[in-house]
C-alpha cells in the first residue's frame, strides 16, 4: 500500500528564484560576517575559527551581491508579493492572539521587518571604512550599527522560518526551492518582459505602479531611496 504524496504547493517561479539567490548571498553574507568579527574583534565572545584577515573582503562582496539583487527582490515582494507582507488591517489582526489568521498576521509582519533590517544592514555596512577593522578602530558608531543588524538579521530569518513552518509545514519551506516551473513563467520570456518594463520606464507609465499609492509603496520608495544613497554617501565621501 502506498503512502499518499504530500500536495505540492505551487510558488511563482520569479519568486523562487529570487528569494533563493537573496537568501544564499544573505546567509554567506552573515556567516562571513561573524568570521570578520572573530578575526578583528570577539569583544562578546568568540569562538576558535581560523584567523583570515582577508575575511573583511570575502564578507564585502557577499554584502554587495546582496545589495545588487535585494532592490529586485524588493520590487517583486511588494507589487507582486503583496499578500505575503503587512496590510492596512495586519495591526488589528496582531491583537487576535489565537486566532488562525494571527499567525499569518505574524508571518507578514516578520516579512516585512526582514526587508528593512536587510536595508539597514546593508545600509549601515556601505557606511563603513574599509580600514577601520584592520586598524583596530572598532568603536565607530556605523561599525557598532552593522554589528547590531546582522544580530537582528539573524532573529528575523530564524523567525521567517519558523513561522513560515507554522503556517505551511514542510511543504512549504521546500515550495520554496523547487525550480520546477510552468511555461508562462519560462525565463524565455523574461528578456521581453524586461523590454517591455524598459519602454514603460521611458514613457512614465511605470507611475501607475504607485497608484493608489499603498503603505507599503512607500515603504518600498523609502528603502530603495536609502539604497541609493548608500552608493551615493561613500562616493561624496572619498572625493
């Protein structure tokens, strides 16, 4: 006698994909930035890792692959994701402890927090000199500010996780990394529709992505204007 199959929940293909290369370059990023840590500080603790100063560099590139990605991501979650994000009604549904929709209230609200404590661990990473670990300058307050959001990054993921294996089980932690896909969402399709958002771009049609403008949009606007000054802040700096 066979076992039934467990239903394979479907997830957008973009989505996966995504939310795959964001998560891997996220978690490289902070399991090289504890090694950074260790190296040149371990004022909280430490553990024996190898001492590899070129660890700064290794954690700096994984930081800026995840800068790269993370604004497509964050258009993807927050015009196409939506549902998987906060509402207008998420705060009176937090107050429902119990209920069954408060656990996906949570799991809204945890999502949400994740992308702007990535905005704030990226943010406050750009801040930093490239010289201060190497030269012992370990008290700066944009140092002490990365340190604090890879701390409260690491809450949140271990929360994204749980929560989302609260809400959905197993089946849904690996919905999300099955690259299986239907042909509407073929990447065969994805250099026209890039065209096509290009030639929106050009005509101002994209402004109707904004209407009506939403909590969240702004939210969005918010956090890729701080992306954008985080490349543009180091460039004033260094002329």
């Amino acid at each position: 006698m066979t076992s039934p199959r467990t239903p394979r929940i479907a997830q957008p293909f973009l989505l996966r994909v995504l939310h795959g290369i964001t998560g891997v370059l996220l978690i490289a990023a902070i399991l090289t930035a504890y090694w950074t840590y260790d190296t040149y500080d371990g004022r909280w603790g430490r553990i024996p890792l190898p001492k590899v100063e070129a660890m700064e560099g290794i954690h700096g590139t994984f930081g800026l692959l995840t800068l790269l990605i993370f604004p497509a991501f964050l258009i993807y979650a927050v015009h196409r994701g939506q549902k998987r994000l906060i509402q207008a009604n998420s705060l009176r549904q937090l107050t429902r402890i119990g209920h069954p929709s408060w656990w996906y209230t949570l799991n809204r609200w945890i999502n949400t927090s994740a992308l702007v404590l990535l905005t704030f661990a990226l943010f406050s990473g750009k801040m930093m000199g490239e010289q201060w670990l190497p030269q012992g300058e370990l008290d700066h307050a944009w140092y002490l500010a990365h340190l604090l959001s890879w701390v409260l990054m690491v809450v949140a993921i271990v929360l994204h996780i749980a929560v989302n294996f609260k809400v959905g089980g197993v089946p849904f932690l690996v919905s999300m990394w099955h690259w299986r896909y239907q042909r509407s969402e073929s990447p065969y399709f994805w250099p026209s529709q890039i065209a096509q958002g290009w030639v929106a771009l050009r005509q101002g049609t994209w402004l109707r992505w904004f209407q009506p403008l939403s909590g969240l949009m702004v939210l969005e606007l918010g956090i890729l204007a701080s992306l954008a000054i985080a490349w543009i802040l180091p460039l004033l700096k260094d002329r």
